[in-house]
C-alpha cells in the first residue's frame, strides 16, 4: 500500500479559498459533509506509482516518441456500467490502438475517458421545457438526467455511487486489458473482421493485410512476446466535482506527494480553466499527469501561464494540452501557441480533441457532429504540427462502441434523419464504433504522411 488511507487536510484544499466555477448547488450542505467524510475513508481506485508511470509515458508522447489515443464516453452514465458496454468500448479503443501503433511506428499510450467520467459542465444552469424550468443535468454524479424536480436536485449521495461505478468500471478494465482478452493477436482478428465486414472497412484492406503480415512473419520467426498478451490501459477523466477529486486526493507514502486516486489522469475543462480559478489550484497540488482543454480563445499568454503554474518544473508528460478549437479555426489559432510554447522551452504533449469544437445541432433537434469536420480538425492539427517540425502527439474523442446513432457521415454513412434512431449519449453526440474505426484507420494514414 503506497497511498496513506486518509487525505491530506489542507494541501489539497487550497482550492476552496477560489472561485469555483461549475460546482453544484447542493441543498443540503451537511450531507455533502457526510458523504465526503465517507469518500475520504475508501480505498484509491488508482495507485500513486500507476499514475508516475503514466506521466513516462506521456513524456515519450510530449518528446515525439509516442502516440496518445485517449476516448470513451462525454458523460459515463451509472446504467451504462455493464459488462457488454464497457467490453465494446475497450475493444475499439484496442483495435484504433493497433491500427495507430503499426502505422506510427511509435508506442501508442491508449487512456479511456471512463470510470470516473460522470460529471459534466454545462453551458446553462437551467433547462426549460414547455414553460418548465429546472436545474440543468450536471451528469450522473450530481443528478438525474429525467426531466422532473426530484431528479434533478444534486444529490451528494451520488458522489459515493460515482465512486462505486467507477471502482467496478475500473476492475474489469483491468481484467480485460491482463487476462488474456486483450492479446494483440485477437485485437487484429477484430479489425480484420471490420475490414471484412463493413463497406468502409473494405477500403483498409491493404493496410490491414500490412499489419497481418508483420505479424505472420513474427509468427514465423517463433518470437511470442509478452508485451502483445496485456495491455497498458490508463482511466481518466475531468477534475470537475473539487469535493469529490480532494476527498480523492491522498499523500503517497513514498514521496510524500499528493496524488488524485480517483484516476490515473485528470483534465481541466475549457469552462473550468480560470487561471485564478479553483480547477487550477487544485491540479496544481496534485503529481497526476493533468491535461488541460483549450479552446479558440486561448492566447498563447494564457498557455504559457499554464505551464508556468502546472509545470513549474517543466517536466515533460506532467502536461497535455487538448487542443478543441473547431476545425475551421485550428489552423488560424493552434500555431502562435505552438509556437510560443516551444520557444519557451516547455515540452508539452499536444493532443487534438476534435469533438468540442465542432458540435451543431440538427434541424431533429439533436446536438450532433459530423465526421468530416471531426476529420478535417485532426488534418489541421496535423498540418500545423508539419509546418512547425513539432509532434502531432495524439486524439482526444468521444466514442463509443456501440452501434449508435449520434454523428452523422463515416463510411458507413449516418445521416441527419437516422439520429433519431440510437440516439442514446447523456450528453455529447459519440463516434460509434465503426466511425471511431474509421477515424484510427484515417489518422494512421496521415501519420504515415506525416
Ligand atoms: C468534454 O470533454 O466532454 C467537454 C465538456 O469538453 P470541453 O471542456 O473541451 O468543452
Ligand atoms: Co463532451
């Protein structure tokens, strides 16, 4: 055991002196005292050492010798953890990993958003409908998602089922990844089987057939490495809810440090990063790796200032910028940042995240995104990457593995009339899994351009 059971009081409570923006409104504030009493007994869902191990390995993606494929849901949902839905969404996670890995040539660091995924900043505080006005759905942390009063008072209560779901999540991703199921052999029998049987898969044939002959010939050669039966999976997921992240936050008995337990790596969102704000307070105090989102008002002052208050050191892997400018920004904004950061001497990892800028919703009604914007803001960001000599260093998306029916296009074309028909995100509009195939089949050959 490396983590101390109780949390470090007051470092990792300095956040609370800050204005925190997007935190619910809890109506009753001695059972939120309660609840995180209780949080702060249970045990860390990650350890400290699984955590340092991750900053490595975002090192490599930051120095340009990895790649980051980081996806799951925009908003886990407590009746989504089942066996059938997270298996689903780690295989494809698994197959875009293999696609990326043999076209990269380099290391591909694979980071779910999932267990712990629950919470979700919101634009309004409210919702209207019909003449009705409630509290907005923060996610299955704070809320319920129907559209009724009892549902959507933030419950505290919740905060301990976030954690529960997340523990469960947690465990089988971790059998999934150690036992076996995840063997890289099987991971390409999986593609083969999408290249086969899906009409745009049939397009990625030849690389699929590149892939399955390196394999063969390694086959041949009588090598069975180790490496290819498990698999390096990392969980994360916004620091959004500062109640439950510092009753999560935990000294670790080795260094003395504090470390989030609650995943392995957290992210501060386009609408939390204040840089007087509580979000970065708080991230500043932790050793987690720590991503933050930047959006297209980000200045490259602002960017600096970043690394100036989460990564004094300037310790490459310690920071991620999610990059979510939209794509017909990206390659206007994303360069002067580039830039200057480089010039400053930080080494940072650059990830493109090229969902959030890109949302619109339907004449249906529903928030959608469509493929081809989603693409066209990953070739941007690998444009600007090329121009500058600096790494393109990995994506940031919401998928899914499941076959619905949120963003519109990919190869086996979903169109605006068909959203109606699975539309099931709680939140953000999800790649399902052939469109997120798709995307890693994509990516891989703009890499190989690269
Ligand atoms: C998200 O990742 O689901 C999200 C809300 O992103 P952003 O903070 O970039 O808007
Ligand atoms: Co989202």
């Amino acid at each position: 055991m490396t983590v101390n059971a109780k949390s470090s009081a007051s470092a990792g409570n300095t956040w609370r002196d800050l204005p925190a923006a997007q935190q619910p409104e809890y109506p009753d504030a001695e059972a939120l005292r309660d609840v995180i009493a209780d949080l702060e007994s249970y045990p860390p869902l990650v350890f400290a050492g699984e955590c340092d191990q991750l900053r490595a390995r975002l090192a490599s993606v930051a120095k340009g010798e990895a790649f980051l494929l980081q996806g799951g849901d925009c908003a886990e949902a407590f009746d989504g953890v089942s066996a059938d839905h997270i298996r689903n969404k780690l295989k494809t996670l698994l197959q875009m990993g293999a696609v990326l890995t043999y076209a990269a040539s380099v290391p591909v660091v694979k980071v779910g958003r999932i267990a712990g995924q629950y919470s979700k900043p919101r634009s309004k505080g409210t919702e209207t409908r019909d003449g009705v006005t409630l509290p907005t759905y923060r996610g299955d942390s704070v809320n319920g998602f129907d559209f009724n009063e009892k549902a959507r008072i933030p419950d505290p209560e919740r905060l301990k089922r976030m954690y529960n779901a997340s523990a469960s999540t947690l465990n089988l991703v971790r059998a999934f990844t150690t036992g076996g199921y995840a063997d890289l052999r099987q991971v390409h029998a999986w593609n083969q089987d999408f290249v086969k049987s899906s009409p745009s898969g049939q397009r990625y044939e030849q690389l699929a057939r590149e892939i399955d002959n390196a394999l063969n010939f390694m086959r041949a050669c009588g090598t069975d490495p180790e490496e290819f039966k498990t698999v390096e999976f990392y969980a994360s997921h916004e620091a959004l809810l500062l109640d439950y992240e510092s009753a999560l936050t935990r000294v670790d008995s080795r260094t003395g440090k504090l470390y989030d337990v609650s995943g392995h790596m957290v992210w501060i969102g386009e609408r939390t990063r204040q840089l007087d704000g509580a979000h970065i307070e708080f991230a500043s105090k932790i050793r987690n790796p720590i991503g933050i989102k930047l959006g297209p008002t980000t200045t490259a002052e602002d960017a600096l200032q970043y690394i100036e208050r989460l990564d004094p050191d300037r310790e490459p892997g310690r920071l991620t910028f999610i990059v979510r400018m939209g794509a017909d920004k990206v390659r206007d904004k994303l360069p002067e940042l580039v830039e200057k950061v480089t010039a400053s001497g930080a080494t940072v990892a650059w990830v493109t995240d090229p969902m959030h800028g890109n949302t619109f919703e339907a004449a249906s009604g529903h928030k959608t995104r469509r493929f081809d914007d989603v693409l066209d803001e990953v070739k941007g960001f690998f444009e600007v990457h090329k121009g500058l000599g600096t790494h393109p260093g990995g994506i940031h998306v919401e998928l899914t593995g499941d076959d619905v029916t949120e963003c519109v296009g990919g190869g086996d074309e979903i169109f605006v009339d068909d959203l109606h028909q699975r539309y099931e995100t709680a939140c953000d509009p999800r790649l399902n899994r052939s469109q997120s195939l798709d995307l890693a089949f994509l990516v891989a050959e703009m890499y190989r351009d690269q």
